[in-house]
C-alpha cells in the first residue's frame, strides 16, 4: 500500500511540473508575440518618431531665428543708446566749457558779447537820429516836402534804407548764432567798413545839423572800434581751443 501510495505521488509530481513547464512556456510564447511589433506597427512608429523630430527641428529653427532677431535688435538698441549717450556727453562737455569759459572772464571780454553789444548801441544812435531830426522844424517840413538836403525821398529809396539798416540791427545777435570764428571774424569788418564809410559820407551831404552831428560821431566810433578790433582778432584754431 505504502508502495502504490509512492508511485502515485510520483506520477502526480511529474504531471505537476510538466503542466507548470508548458504554462511557462505559453506564457513566454505569448510575452514575445506581444513584444514584438508587427512591420505595419513599426512602419507607423517610424512614420510617427519622424514626425516628431521634423517638428523638435521646426521648433528649435524658430527659437535659433528668435535668438538671433533678439540677439540683432538689443546689439541695434545698444548702439543707438550708446550713439545718444556720447552725443549727450560731447553736448555737456560744451556746454560746460562754455559755461566756465563765460564764468572765467568778464562779459566784454568776450567778443561775441562786445560786438553784440557794440551794434546794439550804433543801432539805437541810427533811430534816435532820425527821431530828434523829426523834431527839428526845418528837417521836418523838408521831410514832409519829399526833399531832404537835395536827396529826394521816394520810396526805392527808402526800401533801400529799409534793406541797408539790417546791417546794424542782425549783427547784435549774429554774433551768438554764427559759431566759425573766422566767419564772425570777417562779417565784422565787412558790416563795420560799410557803417563806417557810409555814415562817414552822409556828413559831406548839404549841412549836417549839430545833433545828427553828435550821433554820427558816437555811430562812427562805434563801427570803427569793430572794424579795427576784428581786424586784430587772432581767431584760435580748434586744437588750441579744445586745449584751452
């Protein structure tokens, strides 16, 4: 009985183990079936992961363009703040040299400001002579007679007088709008030598009254002093300015 008993678990031993080898073996063969992908499955996966890459390449084109157009533009801005920046220093470097240069001489000391000043004072003696003339009784009837000390007024010759007085009255502020000194330099003595010679030559026409007298005297002397000093003036070059 022991003996039968024996053989019988045996036999259930081994029918017991092949049936858990063939399960095993099932199961791998179906583990692979199932791991392996088919070629219509790989032909789609393929197709899929290209596509994929296409746009990781799309994506990463847009960010290197995007990169570069930012890149281009803070190098534009940076130029363009640096170009305003110098710009603003030049300006404030002159105009504080200008500001010490007027702090660091007397205002007639400068000769923009003396000539200004001096076309200031002729053109208020050219006004002021013609405004006491009216005053006097025989020049006004002769002005009103159209006949000045033989000088007929028309009106050419009063638009020529009109034109000629610009001399005086835009030099007391070309001075400070001409920058070149050699250009202020040489419009100084042109416009002087003219007042002067044209002043000069009125006092010869007929009688001069003693008031017109006067003011050509101080309107003479006036030009004059301009002329001669602009003709003394050493204008500095620019290098021995910027030094200064």
């Amino acid at each position: 009985m022991d003996i039968r008993k024996q053989i019988i678990l045996m036999l259930s031993g081994i029918l017991l183990n092949l049936s858990c080898f063939a399960q095993e073996g099932r199961l791998a063969v179906q583990f692979n079936r199932h791991s392996i992908p088919s070629n219509f499955e790989f032909k789609n996966n393929l197709k899929f992961e290209k596509k994929l890459f296409l746009a990781d390449k799309l994506e990463w084109n847009k960010k290197k363009d995007f990169q570069s157009q930012y890149q281009s533009n803070t190098w534009d801005n940076l130029n363009l703040e640096v170009g305003v920046s110098s710009a603003m220093i030049v300006q404030a470097n002159n105009n504080l040299k200008l500001t010490n240069q007027l702090q660091s001489e007397p205002f007639l000391k400068n000769r923009r400001n003396l000539y200004s000043s001096m076309w200031a004072f002729a053109s208020l003696n050219y006004l002021y002579a013609d405004l006491v003339g009216l005053m006097d009784a025989n020049i006004h009837a002769q002005y009103e007679a159209g006949l000045v000390e033989g000088t007929k007024i028309t009106p050419e010759f009063l638009s020529v007088a009109a034109v000629f007085m610009q001399i005086p009255i835009s030099n007391v502020f070309l001075p400070h709008l001409i920058k070149d000194e050699k250009t202020l330099r040489w419009v100084q003595i042109a416009s002087g030598t003219v007042m002067t010679l044209v002043q000069a030559s009125t006092l010869f026409i007929g009688k001069p009254t003693p008031h017109y007298a006067v003011f050509s005297a101080f309107e003479i002397a006036a030009t004059t002093f301009i002329t001669i000093d602009a003709i003394k003036w050493k204008v500095k070059s620019k290098k021995e300015r910027n030094e200064k």
